[in-house]
C-alpha cells in the first residue's frame, strides 16, 4: 500500500472506530427469532444464557444446553445508586464460569416478562464488547414454551471458558458525559420513563421530579406488546422519528436508575444508532443539584 495514502486515511480510522465496534452487523441482529434459535441450537459456539430471578426458576424448566444467568452477577446496588455496573473483572470472571469465551455466540433468554433485565444484561456484554456477538430471544423462554418447542430440567455440562473483555467504555456513563452532551445537535437524549415522570407530574420519589434537559421521551414500556415481544422496528423507528432522533446522531438514554432504558438502547442499536446508557439515571441526576433540569411540555412526550 502507498504509504501517503495509509498515513491520510489513518486518522479518518480512528475517528470511526468507536461507531464501528459498537455496530451490530447484520448476520447477528440484537433480536433473534424461536424458530432462529430452533434451526441453529446445536452450533459448537452457541451459548444460551437463561435469565431468571432465583436458580428455582430456571430449574422448573429451560431451553435445552441453557446455562442459568442471575441477574446479581451482572449488575447490583451499591450505598450510593441501584443496579450499577460490576467491576470487569468480576463480570470476567462471571462470563467465564457460564462457558462464555470471546469466539461465543450468546443468546439471552428472558422469562416471565423480565424484559428489562434481560436489556440490561445485553448493555453490558456491549459494554465487555461482545454486543456484536450476543442477541436476545424475542419473547424469551414463555414465547418458546408456548410454541412448543422442546423444554428440559436437564443441567447442561459445559467446560470453563476463557473471556478476554475489549471494552468499550462509552457504552456506560456518567453524568459528566451526559452535561458535556447536552444541546449538541449530534447527541440525542431519550427518558425512558413513562410520561408522567418525564413531564415531571410525578416526581417519582426523586429529590426532583422532571427530566434531563433536551431529553425526549420514549418509554420503553411502549416498545414492548402484550406477549413480551419487541413491536415491529418500523414502529419502533418511528418514535424515534418522532422524537426528533436524527440519523447518525449518538442517542443516550436513561430511566429512573439504569434498567427499563436498556430497552430503548437495544431498540437504538438495532436501528443503526450508537447508544449509551446512563448508568445512574434520574437516580444521579435528580440528587444532584448541580445538574439542571427540565419540566417538559406534555405534548413532547412519545408514547403510541
């Protein structure tokens, strides 16, 4: 290669590599199918995590070969703010015990309506840098029970494996990122709370009720039907259309402390955007009053 033409072109990379890496490609969507999960359930490198509340759950029944996920070991509170993040290492550590190495293709598989927490989960193998290789089943296991489609009580046996994260840091962040990104006609900021916080009639518990200036509001409850499924994309780009999310813009969303808006992130990564969660939320946000805040007009609010 002409060395003039490498040294030009050098920069351009590296300015796009973060958009890149936190890209879904096309042959792994962020949503796969019960009959996808059907057809491909005995690839070598498959890794079917069930995410369930308490071991008993899982117990009662699964999909067969999958391993059982709590939600504790991705995320937990802490003295300061709820479900926060896990140190790496931990979550390495984690990953490792469930068979999980970086050449794995991850399914996560939700139950009984626990969509939000399954997102989370999602959020933060992006975080570990493995969103591109990992998808959450559309309706988990109750979608697959109810097809039926072959369900054991059967525990797999399976070897260690052996996971070496690549973060990506901006997947997660703070308030600092958040008021550095604030008016920027590149950055778009969704509430993913339901709109009587966002519009601040309900302060929620909160010091202070309202939402993060700038910020629409899309509620991640209206992202999901009564069969726990996703709404067709369509729809979904639609609110976020409505919401005036500009294409290529980055979009960070938050909620109360950093669960439900995992929703709107996976939504926002499987449109094409770049998404960042805002771990502590209007959790942070609101207890501090050093940060501003916004009482939205009613009729800003996106909820169809």
């Amino acid at each position: 290669m002409n060395k003039l033409f490498f040294i030009l072109f050098l920069p351009v990379f590296i300015v796009l590599l973060p958009h890149e890496v936190n890209a879904q490609p096309n042959n792994f969507p962020v949503f796969v199918t019960t009959s996808w999960l059907a057809e491909h359930i005995n690839d070598p490198s498959l890794v079917i995590l069930h995410v369930a509340p308490i071991r008993r759950d899982y117990e009662r029944g699964h999909i067969s070969g999958a391993r059982f996920l709590w939600n504790g070991w991705i995320y937990m509170s802490n003295p300061e703010l709820s479900y926060e993040l896990l140190p790496a290492e931990q979550l390495n550590a984690t990953l490792e015990m469930l068979g999980v190495s970086n050449d794995s293709r991850i399914i996560l598989c939700g139950m009984s309506g626990n969509v939000n927490q399954v997102a989370r989960i999602f959020v933060t193998l992006d975080y570990l840098g493995m969103g591109d290789r990992t998808s959450i089943l559309d309706g988990g296991f109750d979608a697959w029970k109810i097809e039926g489609k072959p369900v054991t009580k059967e525990l797999p046996v399976y070897q260690r494996g052996s996971f070496s994260p690549k973060l990506i840091p901006t997947a997660i962040v703070d308030a600092e990122f958040v008021k550095s990104g604030l008016h920027k006609s590149n950055i778009s900021i969704i509430d993913a709370r339901a709109p009587m916080f966002y519009n601040g009639a309900n302060s929620g518990g909160y010091l202070r009720a309202g939402a993060i200036p700038t910020a629409k509001n899309i509620f991640a409850g209206s992202l999901i039907d009564s069969t726990n499924k996703m709404i067709p994309m369509t729809r979904i780009a639609e609110k976020f259309d409505s919401a005036g999310v500009k294409k290529g813009n980055d979009v960070i969303v938050y909620c109360h402390s950093g669960v439900s808006a995992c929703v709107v992130y996976t939504a926002a990564r499987s449109l094409g955007y770049t998404p960042h969660l805002y771990d502590g939320s209007f959790e942070d946000w609101s207890g501090r009053e050093d940060l501003p805040m916004a009482l939205p007009a009613k009729q800003d609010s996106v909820k169809r």
